[in-house]
C-alpha cells in the first residue's frame, strides 16, 4: 500500500511561504517609503523561528 501524502504539511508550508512574501514586501514597502522621507531604513524584525511545542 503506497504511503498517502501529508496535505496538512503541504498547505501549512503554503501558508507560510505566503505569510513570508507578504511581509517582505510590506516591509520592502516601508523602505521605500522612508528611503523617499531620507530617512534610513529600518531593521529586518528579528525571525522568532518555529513555535514552541509542549
């Protein structure tokens, strides 16, 4: 019997990569924004990295 594939895997990754792009390009946003101000850009925030399991 062939193994079934992990969906839930498949569509958490989606959304992640989605989540990514989207803050990338708000943040690309602000950059500009402030670059067009002349001001300086701001820090990348910091990636809190997987959630925690109990």
């Amino acid at each position: 019997m062939a193994r079934r594939p992990n969906y839930d895997f498949e569509k958490r990754r989606k959304e992640l990569d989605r989540k990514k792009k989207k803050d990338e390009k708000r943040q690309r946003k602000i950059d500009e924004k402030r670059a067009a101000e002349g001001l300086p850009p701001l820090p990348p925030p910091a990636d809190p990295g997987p959630p925690q399991r109990h």
